[in-house]
C-alpha cells in the first residue's frame, strides 16, 4: 500500500537518532527487567485495590523494551492510525507513484525524529492499535536513567511508573467499550479533517505563528497539529482532549494514592517529579516539547487528576466511577477544569 509515510525510513532513522542509553552492567540490566516484570504484578492488585475497577483476565503482555524497541512498537502503533488518514489525503491529492514514495520518504524521516526525541522521554506506556490484546511496555533504560538522575529508590520509582501503566491497562480492559470508542474518535478526526488546498494554506499561516510562540517560550501548548486542524476537527480534539485528561488524570490519581507502607518514598518522588517539571529542560528540549504538544499532556496529568480528586470527595470513589458507564457520562473539556458540573450532569 502507497503511503504519506514511510514507516521503515521512520523505524530506521528513529533508532539511528535515539539518545544513548545510560550504562549498565548485563547483570544490572538482567535484574531490573526482572525487578519491572514483578512490579507490573504487584501493580496489578494496588490497581484493583484503588479503582475497584474488575480487569478480567489479562492478556496483554509486560514487555520490557529498550528505546529501539519502544520505537518499533511505536511505528506499528502508529502507522495502524495513521494510514487511513494518509490514504484519504493521498485520494484528495491524487499524485503520482514517485510524488508520493519521495514524499513519504520525507515524512518518514521526520516521523522518525520525532519518535527518537521521544524514545528518550517515555517511561511506560499501554498500547493496543497494533496489538489486539494490547501490550504494556516498560522502557528500561529511561526509568534507569531518570532514578540516577533524580537519585529515587529503584524498587519504589519502577512500582510507582507501573501503577500508572497498569491503570491506564484496566481503564480499556475493565471497560469493554473504551478501546472502540478511543478508535472512534480517531476515525471521526479522520473524517472531520478539512482537505481544502486554500484552508490548508490559512493553517499553514498559523503553524508558523505557533513556531515562532514555541520558540520564545509562548504558545498554547498544544502542538502543530492543533494549528492545523479544521473547525470542525477541533470540536472532535476537545473531546478527545477532555477524554485523554480523564484516563490520564485518573492513572496519576491513582498512582500517588497508593499507601506509603507501599512506596515509602513516594512523598520524595512526587516532590522531585513536580520539581522537574516546573524546572523544565534545556532551550531546545521545551520548544520541541512545545511543538509536539506535551505541554499539553502534562496539564493534562495535573487537571485531570485535580478532577479525579474533586469528584472523588463530593461523592466518593463508586460515584466517581459513574464515569466508566458510557460515552454520555464521560467529562467534556470544559467539565475537566469545572468538576462540580460533571457531578451535577451525571449525579443530579
């Protein structure tokens, strides 16, 4: 199938770009892929204990990859949402075979730049567009590399970073209509996407103004793709964006409300965490981060979890758990930064 993206030029140039990993031993890289497997078990009942969410039997895999083979699983990822939404482009254009392999071997390579900026940075993740059991991986060298930088407890950082993942695990298996809606709204984005060559052009115009905001520091922190969109694409990204907060904010609420007799150094990781994030990184670690919208991701984190926490305490964790019940009970946007509303809607 002919493609905007090249997703071998992506895979190959990714993991010639990814960032070296930190040094270990055989035998210290041996025991932390074992340490993070028995984490991801004991994440599990934590999980259960905290979201009295019921995840049937697992299926999904635990693998431990390294940043090459987060890439590989990413691109698969990738591609699977991404093809039709290159394959309606490349109808609307029409260009020829060559336009189009040389093309995509452009975008290949910049797909793969991304994918190697952000091999870096993620420490777990739970994927299923490329598999359909779904599968939880655990990026080794990065939890490596950021409890030396940080100087936390190993054993007490990797527990924390599975119960994260786990959770994010049990939303789309505990709730057997999450993974179809999450592909639903992909297709509607997909569909919503306005192919007009002089409405292109327009958001071009706002791309460069969002470039030159990312550059000072400024900027929404949403990324290029919102530039881009369409209006109508953008109602169906504000439902989107109000659905990733609340999975989001759901799995931090989770993770830093696990006991201290459990992590007991959680306090100290927290603390850390939110110092790194207000600290940011270097000049242009934040304007990439900018321009691919994890600044957006993070407020998504801190104002998903304040309404996690808030409707929690109006009317307790089973009542919260009313928002698992169907899309009509999921938040809005605007119902994520206003919990009391989403208690009123769906609580009366």
């Amino acid at each position: 199938m002919t493609s905007l993206v090249d997703w071998s030029v992506a895979e190959r140039s990714a993991k010639a770009l990814a960032p070296q990993p930190p040094a270990i031993s055989p035998d210290q890289a041996q025991a932390t892929v074992a340490e993070l497997r028995l984490a991801a078990d004991r994440a599990a009942g934590l999980v259960a204990e905290l979201t009295r969410l019921t995840e049937p039997a697992v299926t999904a895999a635990t693998v431990v990859v390294d940043r090459p083979g987060w890439i590989a699983a990413n691109v698969a990822s990738m591609s699977t949402v991404m093809d039709p939404l290159t394959e309606k482009l490349i109808a609307a254009k029409n260009p020829g075979r060559l336009t189009t392999a040389v093309g995509g071997r452009v975008t290949g390579a910049q797909a793969g730049a991304v994918l190697a900026f952000l091999s870096g940075k993620v420490l777990g993740q739970y994927e299923f567009f490329s598999v359909h059991n779904g599968q939880l991986l655990l990026v080794a060298p990065n939890l490596v590399a950021v409890e030396r930088a940080l100087k936390l407890d190993p054993s007490d950082f990797r527990l924390w970073v599975c119960v994260h993942e786990v959770t994010h695990r049990v939303q789309f298996t505990a709730v057997p209509w999450m993974r179809e809606h999450m592909l639903t709204e992909i297709q509607a984005l997909t569909d919503a996407l306005d192919l007009d060559p002089e409405a292109i052009r327009e958001r071009v115009k706002g791309v460069v103004t969002e470039l030159a905001k990312a550059a000072r520091g400024g900027g929404d922190g949403n990324g290029l793709l919102a530039a881009l969109t369409s209006p109508e694409a953008r109602v169906v990204m504000d439902r989107v964006t109000g659905f990733m907060s609340l999975i989001e904010g759901h799995a931090e609420y989770v993770m830093n409300a696990v006991p201290p007799a459990v992590i007991a150094s959680q306090a100290d990781i927290e603390r850390k965490f939110a110092a790194r994030r207000r600290r940011g990184a270097n000049p242009l670690d934040r304007l990439l981060r900018s321009l691919l919208g994890m600044d957006a991701k993070t407020r998504q984190y801190t104002q998903g979890s304040e309404f996690v926490r808030s409707v929690v305490d109006q009317v307790g964790l089973d009542g919260f758990n009313a928002v698992w019940t169907s899309q009509e009970t999921l938040p809005s946007k605007a119902e994520i930064t206003a919990p009391s509303t989403w208690v009123k809607r769906v609580h009366g």
